[in-house]
C-alpha cells in the first residue's frame, strides 16, 4: 500500500478519514513518522484493533 500518498490526501482533505486494519498498523504507523505534517492527522482506535486516521480540527494545508 502506498501510505505516503494516502498521508497526503489526509492533510490535504482529498481524504475525509482512512481506516487502517490491526495488521498494517505497524506500517501505516512507520510511514506516519516519517510524514512532514504527521502532526496534523489524527488517529482514534476502535474495538477490535481497527484505526480511523483524519486531519486534526484546526490543521490547515
């Protein structure tokens, strides 16, 4: 999966929110640290492991 483009469609809001499945956590995450603006997306967990990343409240492009 190309997470770096789906980082960038998050801080830009081409992407509302993306859900990342318990195994590819560790990746998503991994890409999500080397993200320029990672301080700008946020993440809440779910019951079963499940992620949903978004871009935070006031973040801007």
């Amino acid at each position: 999966m190309d997470f770096e483009k789906i980082l960038q469609q998050l801080s830009t809001g081409e992407l509302k929110e993306y859900r990342v499945k318990p195994e590819n956590a560790f990746a998503f995450q991994a890409a999500l640290r080397q993200f320029g603006k990672r301080q700008d997306i946020r993440g809440t967990a779910l019951r079963g492991g499940e992620i949903v990343y978004h871009l935070k409240e006031n973040s801007t492009s």
